[in-house]
C-alpha cells in the first residue's frame, strides 16, 4: 500500500508504472484536495429505481438503538447502493428493543460482543458439520425404544420432556452456571413459548434432527452472518477507558484496561467475517488520550488484516445539525475495491468547546476558505425544535399529537415518513403518520423543578442569575454576605453547593438554559441539570428526549423503548443520523466503482439534492402538500 499523512490514509498502490510502492508515501494529497471527478456531483443526481439497484448486507456491531445503520442505509441509495441491515448486536436490551421495532426485518442479539464472535464461530462448525449448503435430508435415526411394535409412540415417563423444535441459539452463560459454552433455546411439546428453556448442546444430541432442522432453516434465513457473506460491517466500541470521567485511566498501557478491549474485539470480529468495506466510529479521545494510542492501534490493526483504511474526524453540525459534536470515523476496504472517501461539509457549524487532536488535524474532514463560502449557514436549535409542542415537567404520554406545522425545512425533513426518507427497514407495512413519540422531558425532582423556575426564560441563564450569587474578581461564583441564603419548600438551598464548586466555580453549565439562536456541544446520555445546560429556552424543563433526538437527526417516526433515562442514553450513545448518511453515499460511491482504479483522493462533494432541506422541499412539492401533516389529538 501506499501512505498519505492526509486522513492517515493506506490505500492500493496507483496501477500506472511508477507508482509509489507501500513504503513509500504520497505527498500530493493536501486535506483541501478533492477529486476532480467528482465535482459532477454538486449537481443533482437522479436516484436509481430499487429494481437497478445493487443490494449488499450490513452487520451493525456496537449497533445502540441502530442510528448509524439507519443513516447508512438511508444514504446509499442516494448513490445507487441498496444497503440493508441484516444483522445488528448490542448489550444493551433496551437499545436492541428499539432497533426491533424500528428495524423488524434484521436479526438483532442482545449479547457481548466477545460472545458474538465465538457464537459465529461455532455456527460455521455447524453449517459445516450438517453440510447446509448440499443438504439434502438426514436420514431420521431411530432407535428399539422409539417406537412400540404397533408403531405407536410409547407414553413418556413421568419427569420427561420432548422438545418439539429449537428456536434460538447463542454463546455464553444464559443459565447463570458459570459456564461458557453453545446453548439452544427449545420448544417443549405440549408446552408454550413461557416454558422455553436454554439447553446445552451436549444435552440435545439426542434431537439430532431438531439440531439439523434449526441450522438449515437458520441458514437459509441468515440469521447469523458467515465468513464471505457480509459487505458492510460498522460499528462504534466503547472505549470508556480513554473518558475524562475515568480517574484510573492507563496512559502508559491502554490496553491493560479491559474497557478499551473492544476495539480489538471489533477488529477480530472483521477479520473472521472478512467483509468489503468496515466502517468504524468513536469519540475523538481515542486520538487524544496516550498521544492517540488506539486510534493508531485501531488503524494498524486493519492495516495489519490487508484492509486498505483512512481515518477522519467529522463534526455533526458541519452536515445540518444544531450540535456541534466532533466524532473519528475510520474506513476500511478490502484490496480489490475503491477505499470511501470522506464527504465534504454542507453547512458552516459553530464551534462548541471540542477542538481537533493537535497530532490528528490533518484528519480534519474541512473545506477550504474558497469552498466555505458557498456552504449554507448553521443551524441553531430554533431550527430543529421550535415546532414541538409545550409539554410540562411532568409528561406521562410517550404519543402524542404535533398540533403545529414545521417551521423550517429541517423540521419537515424530520417529519417526512419512512418511505420519504428511503427507509426501507419496514418493509411494504406503513405505519400511522403524524403521531409523535418520545416528547418526554426526564421528570426533575421537587427541588430541582423549583430551581429551575427560578431560572430566568432569557438567553445565557443559569444558576448565576438565582438569589445570593455574585460573580468574584477571578471569574468565579460566590455567595453574596449581603443576602440571605434562601431556601426551597424542603428546606434545602435554593443554590446547591455542587453548582457553586462545579469546575472551581467558574462554570456556566449549572442550571444553563440553551437559547434559540445557539447550537449545542454535544447530545449527552443524561438529562440531569446539575452540571450541563440543558433547559428548554422557555418551558421549566429539560430538553425531551424528542427534542434531543432532533438534535442528533433521528426522523420523528423512529420511536425508542425503555425507562426515560435509557432512551437519552440511548440517543446520546448514538451517531448523528446526518453524517451516517453522508457516510452512506460515499460507501454506495465506491461500491459503484467497483475495481480500484488508482484514485487516491480522500474528499469529495455530495450532491446538491442530498441535504436535508432540498429532499425536505422536493418531497413537499412532489406531494403537494406539506411534510408531517398535523394530526388532531384524540
């Protein structure tokens, strides 16, 4: 392979004689180079009918409630690319039961990771060991007990079981035994699901046939993915150990921590499966913490499994979003295809307190000074949510109806419904439009909604403007000797101690309201008030989890499952749905090149028609009438 310094980039050799060999590296690739040849695409480009289209699967790992896949998939097509999600993998179960509902066609585990792999790799024994793929049936196996000399089955004694079929499998511990080992699920005859049980396989060698039954039916439905049979894998492992959060961080042995393992096991995943192309995402620390140890880990690794790959860094709002939040994203490709490109911004975004790792700008994915100025403007959170209805502190209903019109073309973008959007994931079955879920703020406590009351509906509030504080000279909050401290109905203080030794005192975050005309830092997994803005500009709330699911770009249609404090978790655990789309067009770019050409360049343009706003009115026209109708509440 050859190396770029820009976007850290290994990728084929160029075909032409004298070409630069793999150890040597290209220098005539700056961050600001596009292709020349693919400025055709600043022009609208018509969308390939499905029949046209070229179809390919994605395994989503790390999947959350499936905002990447969904963007993926939403984004490919635009490209002449149909990408559909067949399997997806999460611990969480919540997370997993709102990509069921949303995504019912994919075959989704609720499992680790690590245990995932060994389940595929058990799977592959199976199909082989019962020869799937030129199977024609197994001859049953009897024996003197089965039967009576009439042929009619004997009577079971008392105490024993017969399964009637197996309908899961998976590896691990589900019996809590403390032992790792394959285990089915089974259906007892006589008996329904309620009673299904986890056996071990070694227990089931008496059902040889139910065994062979299950594989060749899970097999002709894919229910897992094997070697060669995967396109796309993406994914985001945690990596909790590079956190601000963690004081124990490693940074002299990152991969001592057991929480960033999960990149290996990614990658050990991709190298079993053996896919096209690997999509892999993070938070940007991973090039930060210990001079950018798994970023460089991450990218070595696919580079060592013959992956060709290229590392950039996005920033949501660059693509249409009110949200700044700065994200690494690394692509991989196998040699014999077109290594993706990064896709250029959209929109201008407003810088909100995350800055580029000095030792990674050059993976900043950025336009020039002549290529921002034809960029459209930012968006603000006005943008996103000012249309939603007023919803009070204590909001009980997970639908509700909208009772307004969208107000900009982001709003009826979001609005549009799954067919608008080129979801395909429900397949023919269309649900009920114009109900909206999810606007539900986490219910702040008594003392807490009383804080916020106080808080002024004006632009920069926060725990400052109470009664009692006063700014020092060195910037930092204090109380006022001359007032009274005051206190709330519970007798504890209106100002909370924490709020007044937050960051030493100099923070404004506490209790901050966010403002119309402002974007956010970054959607975060939690709702609480104590130590982030988060407070709708002119309600006494925090944001719902529908208005932060806005914010990340989630059409209004998908809906999420769980307690409230898991679906924020889940929407902030998630990758904006914007870039993930972007991202998607450029896998469906490649994947129509096909054979790797030598093109090197590492940017390139989407097309006019591919910003929300513009679907958003070419929707709108072509139906007459305008996205997400209003629905009277019943």
């Amino acid at each position: 392979m050859a190396y770029s310094v820009a976007y850290s980039t290994f990728a084929n050799v160029p075909p032409e004689n004298g070409g630069p060999t793999g150890s040597e590296t290209t220098s005539d690739i700056s961050c600001d180079n596009v292709d020349s040849s693919m400025e055709k695409a600043i022009a609208d480009l018509p969308v390939p009918p499905d029949a046209q289209m070229e179809t390919a699967t994605l395994l989503d790992l790390y999947s959350g409630c499936g905002a990447m896949s969904t963007g993926l998939c939403q984004g490919a097509p635009l490209s002449g690319l149909k990408l559909t999600t067949k399997w997806a993998v999460d611990m969480n179960e919540y997370a997993c039961d709102s990509l069921k509902h949303n995504h019912p066609r994919t075959h989704v585990r609720t499992e680790k990771a690590e245990n995932f792999l060994k389940l595929l790799q058990e799977w592959d024994k199976l199909c082989k060991e019962y020869d799937v793929r030129n199977s024609t049936c197994l001859p049953r196996i009897s024996n003197d007990d089965e039967d009576d000399e009439n042929g009619v089955n004997e009577p079971l004694s008392e105490g024993t079981f017969e399964v009637e079929k197996l309908v899961d499998i998976c590896y691990g511990d589900p019996n809590k035994i403390e032992t790792d080992g394959l285990w089915f699920k089974v259906r007892w005859k006589t008996y329904d699901s309620s009673h299904d049980t986890w056996e071990p396989l070694d227990g089931l060698r008496d059902s040889p046939e139910c065994i062979k039954d299950f594989v060749e039916s899970g097999y002709r439905e894919s229910i897992l993915p094997l070697p060669g049979h995967v396109d796309v894998i993406c994914g985001g492992p945690p990596c909790q150990g590079v956190s601000g959060l963690n004081r124990n961080r490693n940074h002299k042995d990152p991969l001592a921590d057991e929480k960033n393992k999960q990149i290996l096991v990614f990658m050990q995943i991709v190298n079993y499966l053996r896919p096209k192309y690997v999509l892999m995402e993070n938070v940007v620390d991973i090039l930060k913490f210990a001079d950018g140890f798994l970023g460089r880990y991450a990218l070595s690794l696919l580079v060592a499994m013959r992956y060709q790959a290229r590392l950039g860094i996005m920033v949501a709002g660059c693509y249409g979003l009110p949200q700044f939040r700065m994200r690494a994203f690394l692509w991989g490709a196998v040699p014999s295809v077109v290594l993706p490109k990064f896709p250029l911004p959209t929109h201008v975004a407003t810088k909100r307190g995350q800055h580029v790792p000095t030792k990674f700008s050059q993976c900043l994915v950025a336009c020039d000074e002549t290529e921002s100025k034809l960029l459209d403007k930012a968006l603000f959170l006005k943008d996103a949510i000012d249309d939603l209805p007023e919803v009070e502190n204590h909001q009980p209903k997970d639908v509700m109806a909208y009772k307004s019109r969208p107000n900009t073309d982001l709003q009826r973008y979001i609005r549009l419904n799954r067919k608008d959007t080129g979801d395909n994931s429900l397949g023919d079955s269309t649900p009920k439009e114009g109900q909206l879920f999810d606007h539900q703020p986490l219910e702040l406590n008594k003392d807490d909604y009383q804080r916020v009351q106080h808080i002024p509906q004006k632009k920069g509030a926060n725990f400052r403007d109470l009664k009692g504080v006063r700014v020092g000279k060195n910037k930092s909050v204090e109380f006022d000797p001359n007032i009274p401290r005051q206190y709330l109905s519970s007798g504890k203080p209106l100002v909370p101690d924490y709020a007044m030794t937050f960051v030493k005192g100099r923070s404004l975050k506490p209790f901050g309201r966010l403002w119309w005309d402002e974007t956010v830092s970054t959607v975060v997994t939690r709702a609480e008030p104590h130590n982030q803005a988060i407070l709708h500009p002119n309600q006494n709330r925090v944001l719902t989890v529908r208005e932060n699911a806005r914010l990340q770009g989630f059409p209004d249609y998908y809906r999420l499952f769980g307690p409230i404090k898991q679906k924020y978790i889940q929407v902030g655990n998630a990758v904006a749905v914007p870039v993930a789309q972007a991202l998607g067009y450029s896998l469906g770019q490649a994947y129509q090149q096909g054979e790797f050409s030598g093109e090197q360049h590492p940017l390139f343009k989407l097309p006019g028609n591919f910003v929300p706003a513009a679907q958003a009115t070419a929707t709108r026209l072509h139906q007459g009438s305008p996205a997400g109708e209003v629905v009277e509440e019943e």
